[in-house]
C-alpha cells in the first residue's frame, strides 16, 4: 500500500500537465495515438506516468519557468545534474 495517495504537484511543463489530465485518457482509447491519428511521442514515457499515478490522486499546479520559483529553479538544477549523468 502506498503511504501517500493524494499529492501536490507543481510543474512548469503545460505539455505533461495537459497530457495527464486531458490527453492521457483519449491517447489510451486510441491505443496511444492522437486525435489527429499520429502516435503519441514519447510514448513510453507517458506509460510509465499512468502506470506510476493509476492509484495516486493528483492536484496539478502549473508555474511559469525560469521566473524566479525558487522550488522551481531547484527542480531545474536536479534535472540537468542528472540529464548530465546520463550521458
């Protein structure tokens, strides 16, 4: 069981925000293609977000980036340090 089923979660990316909570259910029904019949890109990526949120309630915020969100700014800091491990 997981200790947390409802979270907070702030992001700068309207891409992912929009893709959880409009697009994922529609990309699903038309086995992971888009309205307008192209697969989904990075589809297994947004595989593993449904899969990872199927028992998770969430509240999503969007912020705007590189706008002085000192959270933000820090989440942004992680994410190149590990982009830079990866390569």
């Amino acid at each position: 069981a997981r200790r947390h089923s409802e979270i907070e979660l702030h992001t700068d990316s309207q891409y992912v925000k929009n893709g959880m909570q409009s697009w994922m259910k529609n990309w699903k029904k038309n086995n992971w293609h888009t309205a307008d019949k192209k697969p989904v890109k990075n589809q297994d990526l947004w595989m593993q977000l449904d899969e990872l949120s199927g028992a998770i309630k969430i509240h999503w915020h969007w912020v705007r980036g590189h706008n002085g969100n000192e959270m933000n700014e820090r989440c942004d800091e992680l994410a190149r340090t590990a982009a830079e491990k990866l390569k």
